[in-house]
C-alpha cells in the first residue's frame, strides 16, 4: 500500500514510519511529495488544526492521486492564552525557523510560574471513499531555558506531563511511545488494522 504523507521533514516520516511498522504494518510506504514529484504548499489559512490537516490532505490528494495524509501540530499554552496554538510554526513571524519561534516562547514566559501547556496532533487522511481525522494531545510544561539536542520543533522546550526530561533529552522511542504525533498516528493505525487487512503481519 502506498500513501502520501503531506510533508517534505524527513524526521516526521521517520517518526511516523517507526510508529506504524511497530505495529504490524507491513507494505506501506510512505511517499512525501519529494519523493513522488510532485509541489503541493497550498496555503494553511483554516484557524483549526483540523481545518489545515484538510487543506494539506487534499492538496496531496488531487496532485498524487494516491491516498494522502496530513497532520497539523500546536502548541497551547495556557499562561498565553492558547498561543501559540495553530499558529505554531509561525509564531515569531510569517519565515520563523524554530530557533526563533522558541526563543520568542521562551521570552514571553519569562517569569511566568504558570507553564502548562500541551501539544495537539490532528491527521486528516483523504482517498476516494473517505475523510477521516484522528487526534492525540499530550500535557506537559514550557521548561525555562532549551534542553537536549534531539527532535525538532518546540521539543527542546517541552517537559511531558510525568517526567523531568523535555522531548529533545529523552530517547526517541520513548519520545514516540508518548507524544501527541505518537496518540494521533496509532489511531490511524487502529483504523488501519480494522480496514487493510492485507497489509497486516499475521
């Protein structure tokens, strides 16, 4: 089976890879648009997370013409009010690399005792028959200054609920055993397993 997931971060299709073989699926590769040639940056305008999981699935759909998936990610702080929410990876501005969105992060909690927050994960898949969303959500707290060198995105700054670690410190299995992207993607696996008998190990 072949599905097209709606990124071109080598370490989310590695991470989404190593969440589905773990749990039997076998046959299923993972295209980006990279890899099959094809352009699709539609423009994520939706104020939800699962508005822009759509516009990104569908973009992939009719340019690939294979089923396609996308997820879109925040994070919601609480002491900001949600922010920066859909907004995440454009926090500090419109080309904000990741240095800067957590920098500005960082800044804006300086101080502040109340640092919950939580990452949300929701995948639209989209084929010929269906549209589907599915959702994982992981507590945690804003740590104050970065820790650890591993991942991406805000995981150098986010301590999960139940452990003294941000993302970027602890091993990456762990990382995937837990995370929000971990929650969302293993509810599309169930829904795999229950639709795709063919492609599962006996």
């Amino acid at each position: 089976m072949r599905i097209a997931a709606a990124t071109n971060n080598p370490n989310k299709i590695l991470e989404i890879r190593k969440i589905i073989e773990s749990h039997g699926i076998r046959d299923f590769e993972i295209e980006s648009p990279n890899s099959l040639n094809v352009i699709s940056d539609p423009n994520e305008d939706s104020d939800t997370l699962e508005g822009n999981a759509r516009i990104k699935a569908i973009s992939l759909f009719k340019k690939s013409g294979i089923p396609s998936f996308a997820d879109d990610t925040g994070l919601f702080v609480e002491e900001l009010a949600g922010k920066p929410g859909v907004h995440s990876a454009r926090f500090a501005s419109e080309n904000a690399n990741d240095s800067e969105n957590r920098s500005l992060l960082l800044k804006l909690l300086k101080d502040k005792d109340n640092r919950k927050a939580y990452f949300e994960t929701v995948i639209c898949y989209i084929s010929e028959k269906e549209e589907l969303y599915f959702k994982g959500r992981c507590d945690g707290n804003i740590s104050k200054v970065e820790l650890g060198n591993k991942g991406f995105g805000y995981d150098s700054v986010f301590i999960p609920e139940g452990y003294t670690n941000t993302f970027a410190e602890i091993d990456s299995d762990l990382k995937n055993s837990i995370s929000h992207r971990y929650k969302a993607v293993l509810n599309f696996v169930q829904w795999l397993k229950m639709n795709n008998q063919s492609i599962i190990n006996p």
